[in-house]
C-alpha cells in the first residue's frame, strides 16, 4: 500500500500568472517508488490551520527527462494551489505519494499510431508527459494535441510545446482554442462542444486515423469531446479520461439501502484489511462513507480527491455489497472484479469484508 514520502523542492518555477512548474527529488532509497510512468500524478499532503488536506497534481515531465516535474495551477479558494503558488520555494520539503493512475498506454517503439489529445487549462500536465514520452520513445509515432484555454496568456507550456513541434518536426500539431480572445480561425475562438468537434473532425483532423484519444479538463468539456469521438467511430476502449474537476457530488442523494439492513437499524459490520493487517469496525446504517468509516476509526486508509475522480482510495470487496456513488475513475472490468472507491461506497449489507492489499 502506498504510503506518503518526503520530496525535496529543487526548482519552482512561474509558468503563467497563476501557475507553477515545481521540480521535487526524492530521496535515494524512494527513488525506485517514484520512477513514474508518463500520465501519472502525485498525491500531497500538508496541515493548514490543523486540518490535513490532500491534492493530486499531474506529473509533466517526460520519462528521459531525468527529474520530477508537476505543475501546480492556482485555484480560487484553493489553500493547497494558493500555498504552493505564493509560497513553495527551493529547499523546502513535501510529503507525497508514489506516482499513480492508468492515464497512459504502454508504449510500443515498433508501432505507428497517431494520438490525438485534448486538454483543457492545467489538464495540459499529463499530456505533455505523454507527448513528451510518445515522441521520444514511439520514432513511428504522432500526436495531435487540441488546446483549450481562456487567452493567450493562460496557456500553460506554450514554448516548451513549440519547442517539441520543432524537434519533432512532422510529428507534433497543436491546436490551440481560446475562449475569450479571437482568432483568424473562427473554429478556433469559443469552448470546445459538439458544434466545435465537429467542425475539427471535418477540416482537421481525420478521426478514421486516430489509434487512442486521451482527454483532460473539466467534466463538461470531457463528456462533449468523448461523444464526438464515439459518433466518430472510436470505441470506449480509444479512449482514456483524467478528470481533475468533478461537477458531480461527492454522494448520492438519495442511498439505496438493503431491506434486511434497514429493518433492524444495526448498520454494518466492516472488516478491512490493509497492509497486512485486519481490523474490524462499525458503519452507521446511513450518511457515512466506508472511507470516512475507516478513518473515523484509526485506520491509515489511502486516499486524495474523496470525489471519485482518482483511483487512490481503490479497494476490493471480498464479502457483502456496497453502492458507488460516484465514480469517475474504475474501469469497468475493475467494478465487476469487484474493485471500488471507498470514498464513494455506502454498505448495502450488514456485514463487508474490504481489502485494500489486492
């Protein structure tokens, strides 16, 4: 199970206004824990005013480019994106996880595939690993990246993206979106929806060509694109989400709840595993999550949005049922193995048996 570690600040740099590029080095004996594949991200945690948060941050270097690399965007109201923005600086410490997520496909140097990807703001930070890694590592291989921010002023990794189209000549396109500032290209001012994809997919971009899509915004944005990609031809399968915006609540509004559960009012019995050891504890019959169960009794149980959107506090249920109230992050061969979010289960039974080891 993962577990938090310390990571030096080597490097913070301003990318835009709002955001920052932070380089970390591990130490030696977790350097082979944060050897990462291109897509993944980090999970940090720090106290303010006495209360831990956690975040989750994409990592934006390339697999060759030797170092650790993720880029903070500031969020208004954000204590973490503020903190790291106004306040990182070299030689400080953070306390993160070891990389994490399945936004990537395994790279196959003897191929050639044509990617195409579109981000959305700071959604640009996994890409641009994956672009650098593809690039680097798949010589047969190109990739289209469709670019949606406010101004010009926003984007972030403007030049280092140029600079990778003139490296890899031929084999990078970048179209850039911009929301609020006008264009010479009417298709490229205004939000990306379905009239917006269409219009791409017509004059350019051949959706018969593309191998994989990989998408990363807000949720709006992600749910227009991936429709215009299935009407296009591609398949679930084509297609890969990282979300780092839920619009969706954190629970359902309403749980189902077993009949044998609600008759008698007892709740459920959880029994986790985790790290080896086995604990056992109470869930009310109502409101609690078994995330927020495990935690309330003492258990170091993983986790980071508590939005369903990533995969760290993943777990799989041995005995019992549970309802996901949301989740954004499973694939679906993952639920029926049994796989869950416990930061989006409530118990269905009186009895469930978790572990977080599988």
């Amino acid at each position: 199970m993962a577990r938090f570690h310390s990571l030096e600040v080597v490097d913070v740099r301003r990318e835009t206004r709002d955001a920052v590029v932070v380089t970390l080095k591990p130490r030696a004996e977790d350097a082979a824990a944060f050897d990462f594949t291109q897509g993944q991200y980090l999970t940090f945690r720090r106290d303010f005013d006495g209360e831990e948060l956690r975040r989750s941050y994409s990592i934006c270097a390339g697999k060759d480019e030797g170092c650790l690399k993720v880029g903070i965007k500031k969020v208004e109201g954000g204590a973490f994106s503020t903190w790291a923005n106004e306040n990182l600086s070299s030689g400080d410490i953070l306390e993160a996880m070891p990389p994490m997520g399945k936004f990537f496909l395994p790279l196959a140097p003897e191929l050639d595939r044509h990617y195409l990807g579109f981000a959305g703001g700071s959604g640009i930070t996994p890409l641009l690993s994956i672009i650098k890694t593809v690039l680097a590592r798949e010589p047969k291989s190109r990739f289209t990246l469709v670019y949606a921010n406010r101004q010009i002023s926003s984007i972030m990794f403007r030049e280092e993206l140029e600079d990778l189209k003139n490296l890899y000549l031929g084999r990078l396109s970048v179209l850039h979106v911009l929301e609020s500032e006008a264009q010479e290209i009417d298709l490229f001012t205004g939000r990306i929806d379905a009239e917006k994809m269409e219009g791409l997919f017509k004059h350019w971009i051949d959706a018969t060509s593309v191998d994989t899509a990989f998408i990363c915004g807000p949720e709006p944005m992600m749910l227009a694109i991936a429709a215009a990609l299935r009407e296009h031809g591609l398949s679930d399968a084509q297609i890969k989400f990282e979300l780092f915006a839920s619009g969706q609540p954190g629970r359902a509004k309403a749980k189902a709840v077993s009949a044998n559960v609600a008759a008698n009012g007892a709740g459920t019995t959880a029994t986790v595993t985790l790290d080896g050891a086995t604990r056992s504890f109470h869930i009310p019959r109502e409101g609690q999550s078994l995330l927020d169960a495990a935690l309330a009794a003492s258990l170091d149980a993983p986790y980071a949005c508590k939005a369903g959107v990533c995969s760290t506090c993943r777990a799989k249920v041995l005995e019992g049922e549970v309802e996901m109230a949301v989740n954004h992050a499973l694939e679906d061969y993952e639920v029926r193995a049994g796989y869950v979010l416990t930061c989006q289960c409530f118990p269905l039974t009186e009895k469930l048996v978790v572990t977080y080891d599988e």
